[in-house]
C-alpha cells in the first residue's frame, strides 16, 4: 500500500467525531438506570376493577387524564391504593421516557456537530445540544424525586413528611422547566427533518412529568386532609 493512501487513511481516521463528554456521562447513566426503570414494565397484569378505579379517580387531578391512565395502568396491580406509590410510579414512568429521548438527542447531536464540523449550520447542532443539556438536567432533577420517594419514611411526623415531598415537588418543577427551556431555541431552526419529532416527543415527556407533579400534589393533600 502507498504512502499517499496511508496518509488519506490516517486523515479520515482523524475527522471521525469523537463524543462530547456529556454524552458520554448520559450515555453511562443511560445503559445502567434504564434497565432498573424498565424491570416495572415487564409482567404487565389485568386491572381488577377496584386498583383501576383508583388510578382512573386519581389521574382526574391531572391535566391529561387519558394520558394519566394509559401509562399507569400496568401499575395498577402493585400500588395498592396508595398515592405515594402511584406518584413514585408516574415518575418512573417519566423518567424512562425522558431517558429514551435523551438518547435520541445524544445521536442526533453528535450527527449534526460532525455535520458542522463539515460545513452544516451551526444554530441547528447548538439548538439540538442546548436542548439535551437541559434535558439532561431533568433526568438528573427525576432521579432525585425517585431517591426521595424511595427514602420516603413515615416518622409520624406530617413536618418531616411534608420537608420530603417539598423535595420531590421542586425537583419535578424543575424538570418541568427545563423541559420548556428545551425547545425554546427550535424557533430560530429552520429546514431541519428532525425539529418537528423531537419538539412533540419533549412535549410528551411534559405532559408526563405534569401528570407526575399533579399526582405528587395530591399525595401531599391526602397526607394533610
């Protein structure tokens, strides 16, 4: 083999992008919390008709009912009744969702920065990125609220368990935000194939983490009613 096709080899070698380290982190978070997220799913069961009445009576607080009982309707046979349980699993159920777009963000990212590097448009690669940044924050805001539902402790005392779920509630708004911050950048994108999905696939991790926040609430008022 020449030494000219070496040369050619070893540059196209050095163009291959290479992944940011944020990516990289998502991507660990990803292959070792998704797996456990999705151990819930797995041996899906009827709905006897009391624990189906109680998600149904339960996602009336939320603002997208339907939405509220398709995604936890699996859940109906293990949350005994029990709001904190069904909160816990609203939120695990968001954050898989959020987990499985944040890996589509991170390819789509990684594509179109190799593309600029290339000569493609830089406000479409940094819109794109900003938007998994945030998204990724989210993941990390839900995983707290998942921490505090696990630890979650009945002392007896309605201050320490209100402190707790005051935890859980900021962390959801929080994600919430970030979920809204997500897109704000896709309005000054034109001509890209792939705004449209991911702008609709952010406004159902939305719709699912208000669902969650609205079911954390009424777990709160249960408490202190």
């Amino acid at each position: 083999m020449s030494q000219e096709s070496n040369t050619h080899r070893t540059e196209e070698t050095m163009k291959k992008p290479s992944l940011h380290p944020s990516l990289i982190i998502f991507f660990f978070f990803l292959t070792t919390l998704l797996p456990l997220i999705l151990t819930v799913h797995s041996q899906p069961s009827p709905l006897p008709s009391d624990d189906s009445d109680f998600i149904r009576m339960s996602c009336n607080t939320t603002l997208y009912p339907d939405l509220c009982v398709s995604s936890l309707s699996n859940f109906s046979s293990s949350v005994n009744n029990d709001p904190a349980l069904l909160a816990r699993a609203a939120i695990s159920v968001t954050l898989s969702k959020a987990l499985e777009l944040g890996s589509y963000l991170s390819n789509v990212t990684a594509l179109l920065k190799s593309q600029e590097e290339n000569g493609g448009h830089p406000t479409a690669a940094a819109v794109f990125h900003d938007c998994f940044e945030n998204l990724k924050d989210a993941v990390d805001e839900m995983r707290g609220s998942m921490k505090q539902m696990r630890d979650l402790v009945s002392t007896g005392s309605l201050e320490s368990f209100r402190f707790q779920m005051s935890n859980v509630q900021t962390w959801l708004s929080a994600a919430l935000t970030d979920e809204e911050t997500c897109t704000d950048g896709f309005k000054d994108v034109k001509d890209e194939p792939r705004k449209d999905e991911v702008c609709a696939r952010v406004d159902d991790v939305k719709k699912l983490t208000s669902n969650a926040l609205a079911l954390v609430n009424r777990c709160v008022d249960k408490a202190i009613h």
